[in-house]
C-alpha cells in the first residue's frame, strides 16, 4: 500500500490518471487488448482513493482526457478533411468535444469522493466505484441525444463477459468489467483471507460467464438466406457532386447485377444521392422489376422528401416483393442536422455538410420486410443504443444497419462502430447485416461473431450466407431496466446502511 500511495500522491496521481485514460482505448478495436478494460478502470479507482472532491473531479477529468482524446480523435477527421476546417479550428472543435465528454468521468470522481468519502475499502471497490462507472456511461448515452461510444462492455465482445450481454446487455457487461477492476484492485491492496476470497470471485465472474456463452437464447427461423453487401467506395469528397449522381447509379446497378438470384441484397446509408422522388418512376422502378424476376428483394439507403413540408428524411427501403420505408429517429447531431443551425450556419464550412438538415422519423413505424423475413433497421450510428434496437423486437428476425463510415477516413472509428454492432447481434440473438459505403461491411451471426466482412476503401461486393432467427433472450425482454435498478438501489442505499463494513468480503 506504501508504494501504491506513493504512485498516486500529487502529480503522479494527475499523470497516473491521464495515463490510464490513454490507456483504455486500446482494449477496443481495432486493438482488441482486452484485458486493458479491467486494468485501466482500476487504476483509476486506485487514484479516487481516499482523495478529496475536488481532486476527485480532476483526475477524473483527466482520465477523461486520455480516454476520449485517443479513443475518438476521429472527429477530427470529420472536421478538418471533410469539414474543411483548418487545423487550428479541427483541433479546436476535437478538443473542446473531448473537453466536455470528459466531465463524466470527472463528475464520477467527484461523485464517489464527496459522497462516499467514509465507506470502507471494499465498499467503495466492489459497489460503488462499478455501479457509479456504468450509471455515468449510461448518463453520456442519453444527455444531448446520447454518444455511448467507449463503453466498457463492448471491449469484451470477444471475451468470456461477452456471456452475460443476451442476458443483461452492454450496461451489464459494463458492470462486470468495472467489478472486475474493483476485485483485482482489492486482491491487490487488502490483507489476507480477503485478497483470496475477492481472486475467487473475480474468476468465478469470468468463468461463470464463459460458461453462459454457448446457450442458445434464439432459434433459428426459415432456412439460410444467401446474401449480398455492396460497397460502392464512392469517396466522400466527391459523393454529393451533381456530376457523380448518375455514375454512383450505374456504379450500384453494376455490382447488384453480379448477385441476382441472391435472396436479399444491401446497399449503404444514401447510397443513392437523388431524393427518391427523383428516381422513383425509372431508376428504382426498373430495379424493382428486375430483383422480383429474379427472386430477390433489395435494400438500400435514399433520402426521402415530404412535397407537403419540404421536410427530408435519411431513409433505407425495400424493393422487390415488397416496398416500404424506414425513417432514421435518432439523428446524429452536426451530421444529421445542426443544432442551433440559425447560429452556426454559415460560420464555418463543417456546419453546412450535404444534407445535414434531416428531420427525425416517427416512432413505431411499420418494420420493413425483406427477403420473407421482418427486419430490425438502423441508419448510422442508431445501432450503438440497444434500448432503440430491441424496440423492433421480436417479431424481426434479421437486424441490417446501413451506414456511412467514409467521413472518418482510415481512423478508429470503423473498427469501433462494428465492434458496437456485433453487440447488438449478441443481445438480440439475432444475425446483422451491415452495409458500409467504403467499409468495414459484415455478415455477423446471432452470436456476434463476423462470418465474412470486407476490406476497407475497395469498392466491393461482400457475399455470404446468413441464418435469420427468432425468439426472446432476456435482454430483448427486460431491457436495461433490471441493471440500472439495481446499480441506482446500489448507489442510493449504501450510505445509509452503517455497517457497511461487513456488506462485502467481511
């Protein structure tokens, strides 16, 4: 304990901190280090202890720090490449985003610091620092329309924790992965027996869960689906170029034509850059005709306008046997639309992107139907809240994400934003398709598993096999209520329970 107190006394804590912040990206993709979700969480827990407030809020701030200025300094990309912005704006705007995603990490060391000040070692490692870690990554993907990327639990999607997340979702793994730092932490720094009693723990966590891994929560539904992904690698700087409209449609129609005869091919998010107004009578009309001749349904992603209100949507439909819409809900802020736009408009050229002034769509719209089956759809970054995506659960049997990863360029984010997918394959126990416009598409089964996925920045054609399935694993049921039940009856009770000492390992 000396050495340890030494490490976090003063500035070495501060840097100690930052440091583990750093640290944490890299147990996600396209790292896949694991294990570094459980060590880098401790070793902040390890400089919140017995520290006061206002510490406690800045060496959360600069965990933070490290933590989203490495992990999402892909937005940078966005800004500067294809916002036009220059450096100094880019880095500017990045580090300001960074700037406040980093107070929820700070306002958890505030948190525990100011209000649990007196609770006992194990107390404060083995309930309040996890269940304060998961209700503030929770808070961060719901304030201002929610950004929940970094969350713990996707980390483990390769893992033996992956087992709990049909069961209690990403949130749940979240826990068991913060708990799991609190218990090696505690292994480390208590006295014996209780060092020993909290390792056994920790291995009966993982253990138990790896255990969970091969129940199957779903069945499967119909036979195989023989499937096709088209990536169209139509670079972003010149995508929304008048002059590219017609050979982007030519570009599409030439790659589906290799896979007719397939049960169900994909486009990606506005892979057609015309309204669908403007393309409805002859484009896709043709198009229609010629995947019902050839038994096959087709889904893409357009832009849809109402000639009433002028408003547009970004959209993914159906063709084929079948036609019908889904309007993208949850709208990607500075993507989608801009906030305040009657103030930022016109500032700089990032606020004025194409098509960026899209409107929500309803709730409860009808689930779009392909390929004999009943899809779960999401555009973009709308399959990164799994509370949205078990909504059209259970009666669809497939989930298809379409999404536009080309304004990130060769970054973190792909790799991030699939790992987030195959998330929700595992909790909903349902197999994913995901169409990108210059990559990282994927076939992903009900297990969360990758069964073929493309390279990046080639325009190709993915093809593959997929088992639809139905039925209900206790997540699709429940949700995330159960786990943020009971982490807040955590966070409320314990500083009013008095012997607290003897609630863990006494």
């Amino acid at each position: 304990m000396h050495l340890l107190g030494t490490l976090t006394a003063g500035w070495r804590g501060d840097l100690l901190a930052l440091f583990a912040g750093a640290l944490l990206p890299l147990a996600f993709a396209p790292f896949h280090l694991f294990p570094l979700a459980v060590i880098a969480p401790g070793l902040l827990y390890l400089t919140g202890l017995d520290t006061s407030p206002k510490r406690g809020f800045r060496r959360g701030w600069l965990f933070g720090l490290g933590m989203f200025g490495v992990g999402v300094s892909w937005v940078y990309v966005a800004i500067h490449v294809f916002g036009e912005a220059s450096i100094l704006l880019a880095g500017f705007l990045t580090g300001l985003f960074v700037a406040l995603l980093s107070l929820f990490p700070a306002l958890l060391g505030y948190t525990v610091a100011r209000f649990y000040a007196q609770r006992t070692l194990a107390v404060k490692l083995l309930l309040i620092f996890p269940a304060a870690w998961v209700l503030f990554e929770w808070l961060r993907g719901w304030v201002l329309s929610g950004f929940p990327w970094l969350n713990l639990g996707y980390s483990q999607i390769s893992a033996p924790l992956a087992g709990l997340a049909p069961i209690l979702g990403v949130y749940g793994v979240s826990w068991a992965v913060a708990l799991s730092a609190g218990l090696l932490l505690y292994t480390i720094t208590a006295s014996n027996p209780r060092r020993w009693r909290a390792l056994a723990v920790l291995v009966l966590l993982w253990s138990g869960s790896a255990l969970l891994t091969p129940i199957a929560w779903t069945q499967p539904h119909d036979k195989p689906l023989r499937v096709s992904l088209i990536q169209g690698n139509i670079p972003q700087e010149i995508k929304w170029q008048p002059e590219q409209r017609r050979r982007t449609l030519d570009l599409y129609a030439q790659l589906t034509a290799q896979r007719w005869g397939d049960d169900l091919i994909v486009w990606p998010e506005a892979a057609i850059t015309m309204f669908y107004h403007e393309v409805a009578d002859n484009y896709l009309a043709q198009l229609a005709a010629t995947a019902r001749r050839h038994n096959t349904d087709l889904i893409l992603g357009i832009s849809v306008e109402d000639p009433d209100t002028g408003s547009y949507y970004n959209s993914m439909m159906s063709l084929g046997h079948g036609e019908g819409f889904y309007f993208k809900q949850h709208l990607v802020p500075f993507g989608d639309y801009v906030p305040y736009a009657d103030w930022l408009r016109g500032l700089i050229k990032f606020f004025d992107l194409p098509m960026s002034g899209y409107s929500p769509g309803p709730p409860n719209q009808p689930l779009l139907q392909a390929a004999g089956h009943k899809i779960a759809s999401t555009i973009c970054y709308e399959d990164a809240f799994g509370e949205e995506v078990i909504r059209q659960l259970p009666e669809a049997s497939v989930l298809v994400n379409l999404t536009n990863n080309a304004w990130y360029g060769d970054s973190f984010a792909p790799p991030q934003h699939l790992q987030m997918s195959r998330m929700r394959a595992l909790e909903t126990g349902r197999p994913l398709l995901r169409a990108t416009t210059n990559g990282i598409s994927a076939i992903v089964d009900h297990q969360g598993k990758i069964t073929a996925a493309s390279p990046q920045f080639k325009t190709y054609v993915l093809s593959g096999t997929m088992q639809p399935m139905q039925g209900v694993t206790p997540y699709v049921r429940w949700g995330n209520l159960p786990v943020l039940l009971g982490l807040v009856l955590i966070a409320v009770s314990v500083p009013f329970y008095n012997r607290s000492a003897r609630v863990v390992m006494s």
